[in-house]
C-alpha cells in the first residue's frame, strides 16, 4: 500500500489467446503454444519483489484440442479464465494493478476493471508493433489481437458483457506502432484510434505527453508488449518486426507517463522466452533431476 493507495500484482500466464507456433518453427509445437506460461513466471521472478500483493489467475496448460468457437481460438477456456481474472480482481478491489502475463489479451480484464473504477478518468498507451484490433471472424482468430477492440467494447458479445468497463477509441494511443495486417490500418482509421511509429517517440515523449494532455484523462494505463523492442536489440517476445523501440526508449516513455500522469494500470506481455524453453527440454531429459 502506497499513500493509502492499494496495488496488486496480477500474474496471468494465459496463453490461449495466442495461434504462434508457425512463426518459432526451431520449438515444438506445444511448446511454443504455451510458451507464455513460462514468460509470465520468468516475468514474476525476474521484476522487482515490491510491496505488492503477488495474486496468479489460474491458467489451464491443457493443449489437447484447441479448437475455434465464435471466431475465436480456444473461446471457452478465454470465456472461463476471464471469468476468473475479473472475480480475483473484484476480491481484491484494488487502487492500481500491475499485470505481468502472458498474451496480450490479459489486459482486457485489469483495464476494464480499471476503467469501471474510473469512469471517464482513463487513457490508454498501448505499446506494441500492432494496433491489436481485429475481431472475431476475421483472418487471425487468435484474441490476443482482438485485445484493444474488446476493451472498446466490441467483438464477442457474451465477452463484452463480461467487462465492467469500456474505453473510448480517442482516449487510446498505440505507441510503437509498425505492422499492420491486412485491412487493419483502414479499421484502425475508421476507428480513429491514433498511432505513433517507433520514430516518433524514439528522441523524447512529448508526442504521447501532449496526448494525454488532450484527452483530459488523469489516470493512465499502459500495456507493454515485448514485440515493441526491436530485434535487433532483443528479441523477446513473438513478434521479430524490425526498425522497433529501443529498450531505454520504451522504459523512458514509460516513466515520463508515470510522471506526468496517475498511473494505475501497468501490463507486461507477450514474453517468449525462447531459450529458456529449449534449457528446460534439455534439462528434463537429465538423469536425478526428474
């Protein structure tokens, strides 16, 4: 507790909402797939220990049969772990979150409860190489990148029912922004959300400062996907979209918002921690260790 202000960290290692392994061809399927789960635990042990209360949103690791309904990959288990991202929340009833995941998509849950508690007070950064607004039924069926469109508000109905809260498309900034899929960067026009490429905020923050200031908002929350960087620096999560943020750029933005504004929603995602999946497969096939 900060100055009376509660804060809790939410680890949610989903994975579902993610269709990658075609792009990490050098692991396993199955590995690839939940690769997230793994991420959001090396994310949880490698920040800071803080004064937070640590809470984790239980994630099914089961890969048995993914399968789409209403659009959308693995639509049950997302339906039910929503479910159980927002209860803990509710429980926990607190001031600010941080989120340390998995996919993007667990944003929609904290920032949804964040804008119901906040009504009409929240911007969002939305750091990432893609705007994230696709919709079930289109090409990708993966949520992850439906994350932005269902904190509008859009998308799957018994989804949007679920949340407690909306944000407003002129009070969303993607930041990063460099890849589009098909049709996207006309949805993203006609939703008139505004985008910043890695270029315009790689000298200083004033861009997304001057933003904020417009849109009267005085709390913020920020979604970090790792796929921002760029590879040529680190390669963190999926996305390998050259010409990204450098990792001193993203940490400055990042604390320039916390400075100038209230922040009371931080996510972490999209972690890919190719490595340490390969060590671990080395490692299970050891003598004494199993």
């Amino acid at each position: 507790m900060e100055n009376g202000r509660t804060t809790i960290r939410l680890v949610y290692p989903q994975w579902q909402g993610g269709i990658v392994s075609h792009w990490m061809p050098e692991l396993a399927p199955h590995d690839a797939s939940r690769g997230y789960w793994l991420g959001a635990q090396l994310l949880n042990m490698l920040a800071p220990a803080g004064s937070a209360k640590t809470v984790q949103v239980p994630v099914s690791l089961d890969i048995s049969e993914r399968k789409i309904e209403n659009g959308i990959m693995d639509y049950a288990i997302i339906v039910a772990q929503t479910k159980a991202a927002l209860a803990t929340l509710e429980v926990e009833n607190p001031d600010a979150v941080v989120t340390l995941g998995g996919e993007c998509s667990v944003s929609v849950p904290p920032f949804a409860y964040l804008a119901a508690k906040y009504p009409d007070d929240v911007a969002l950064v939305w750091l990432d190489a893609h705007p994230d607004i696709c919709l079930p039924y289109d090409e990708y069926t993966g949520y992850h990148a439906m994350a932005v469109t269902a904190l509008m508000g859009m998308g799957d109905e018994k989804l949007a029912q679920m949340l407690p809260g909306r944000i407003a498309p002129s009070r969303i900034l993607i930041a990063g922004l460099r890849s589009w899929d098909k049709g996207m960067q006309e949805r993203q026009r006609e939703l008139g959300i505004r985008g910043l490429s890695p270029q315009e905020v790689a000298r200083d923050s004033s861009a997304i400062l001057d933003w904020l200031k417009e849109t009267g908002a005085s709390k913020t929350l920020i979604h970090f996907d790792l796929d921002v960087l760029d590879p040529a620096e680190i390669i963190a999560g999926v996305g390998v979209e050259p010409g990204g943020m450098k990792m001193d750029e993203a940490v400055r933005v990042i604390n320039d918002i916390a400075a100038a504004t209230d922040l009371v929603g931080l996510t972490i995602a999209e972690p890919m921690p190719r490595l340490a999946i390969r060590l671990k497969n080395m490692l299970s096939k050891m003598p004494l260790l199993g």
